[in-house]
C-alpha cells in the first residue's frame, strides 16, 4: 500500500516542479524562526549528524538554533 505523502512533503516537490528558489512558510521569518526551520528538516535525515544551525544575518550578525 503506498501512503499518500504529507502536505510537509509535497511543498520541496512543487517549489523544484516551479523551478523556484522561494517558498512560503507558515511563521513569520525572522532569522531565529528560519534557523529553526532548516534544523528541524535537517535532523530527521539519517545521512546527517546536526546539532546546531547558525544562520549568518550579516558578516557581524547571526543567530543559533540547537536543541
């Protein structure tokens, strides 16, 4: 039986199908939201051992996600 994939998986799919590098996200991006985000994608992936993002705002600015 193939399950249906989840409306979490569908939006990498239909941004690559549009070609695009941009998609909305439901929360509004800041850079400590948008650091958190690509963390929480990135940790269910087996292949990649993540224990903090840090997101670079400017060459003297950034913010870091860890849990």
């Amino acid at each position: 039986m193939i399950k249906p994939m989840s409306e979490k998986a569908k939006l990498p799919l239909y941004c690559k199908s549009l070609n695009s590098k941009t998609f909305g996200v439901p929360f509004r991006t800041t850079a400590e939201e948008i650091a958190r985000f690509i963390f929480n994608r990135l940790k269910h992936d087996e292949q990649l051992s993540i224990s903090s993002i840090r997101l670079w705002e400017t060459p003297t600015s950034f913010c870091e996600y860890q849990e």
